[in-house]
C-alpha cells in the first residue's frame, strides 16, 4: 500500500528523479499512477544515486509505505510559524538583543527555534535559522529540516546562480595588425 500523504506530483517527481520504467504518469490520476507503481514491485530494480536515498525496490516499497517526509502545513498552522519566523528575525536584525526583541528569555527563543526549525521547506524558517547561526554569542546551531524534494530544488537553483565560468581560447594562426 501507498501512503494516502503522497500527492499526485510527489509520486510524478519520484518517478522523474529515479526513473522509474513508467509512461504517461502526467495525464494519469493518482489511483492509476499507484497502481503502476505497485506493478513494479514485483520486478528486482535497483536505480542511480538520488535525492530520495531509494536504492532498490525494497527501499522504494518502504518510503511509499511511510509517511511522506515533506511537511504539509494548514493555514492556521502556517501563520504560526510566519509569526515565529518574523520575531526572530526582528531579535537578529536588533543586534541579538534581548531587550530590542519580543522575547523576554532565552528559553522562549530556543523553544521557538526548536518547534520551527522542523519546517525547514519554508524559506522564512530558512532564514531564520541562518541568522541566528550567525550570532557569535550562541554556541547553538540550529539545522532546519528540509525534505529531499525542496533539498533538490535549492541545488539547482544554486547551480543557476554559478554563471561564471572563465574559458581561455587560444588561436594558432598568422595575426595582422594594423594601425591607421
């Protein structure tokens, strides 16, 4: 069995990254995309390295059965966090201050950054996370969770940025320079 968490782009992208023998799973619905990839757990497959960590068939079959490992966020909860995320930005933003921020003890900040940090998928926990590991006064590191989907998308975005890239071309040949 599937797990109901996985969405129907969650299960097109895993068989885009690890290239599952699967046609046609963009216009197909999710029942029919699961039923194929069911058919494939009879089959011995094992695949490239990939985001997902999915080696074999076997690993495969154990990360459907489980639940997805992206955070889905309702709205309530979603605002929460934001809320969070923004006092402690304004906290890093006010030189690591205590009394410039809405906190009143330390304690409050690092259960804040404790409960956001596992919603590591939304940039402003990102953030966050990034700025109060740059206080020099704090001896503790805070790593957001990020599910190996958005980890995917944040290398090749890293890769688009790199646009440098210095070639050196030499030209063998009779050269003519004129001056007028």
């Amino acid at each position: 069995m599937i797990h109901k968490s996985h969405s129907k782009n969650d299960l097109i992208d895993l068989i885009n990254t690890i290239n599952l023998p699967i046609t046609n799973a963009v216009s197909d619905n999710k029942k029919s995309i699961q039923s194929k990839i069911i058919s494939i757990f009879n089959d011995d497959l094992t695949f490239d390295d990939n985001v997902y960590k999915i080696n074999n068939t076997n690993d495969l079959k154990t990360y459907l059965e489980n639940k997805t490992p992206k955070r889905s966020l309702n709205v309530k909860e979603k605002k929460n966090v934001m809320i969070i995320c923004k006092k402690v930005v304004f906290y890093c933003t006010n030189g690591y201050c205590l009394m410039k921020s809405h906190y009143d003890t330390e304690q409050e900040l690092d259960d804040d950054m404790l409960y956001i940090s596992q919603y590591g998928d939304l940039p402003s926990v990102r953030r966050a996370c990034k700025l109060m590991n740059e206080n020099i006064m704090s001896t503790k590191k805070y790593e957001p969770l990020i599910s190996p989907h958005v980890l995917k998308e944040l290398e090749e975005k890293q890769k688009l940025k790199v646009c440098n890239k210095y070639v050196c071309q030499f030209i063998k040949g009779p050269i003519t320079i004129t001056f007028d």
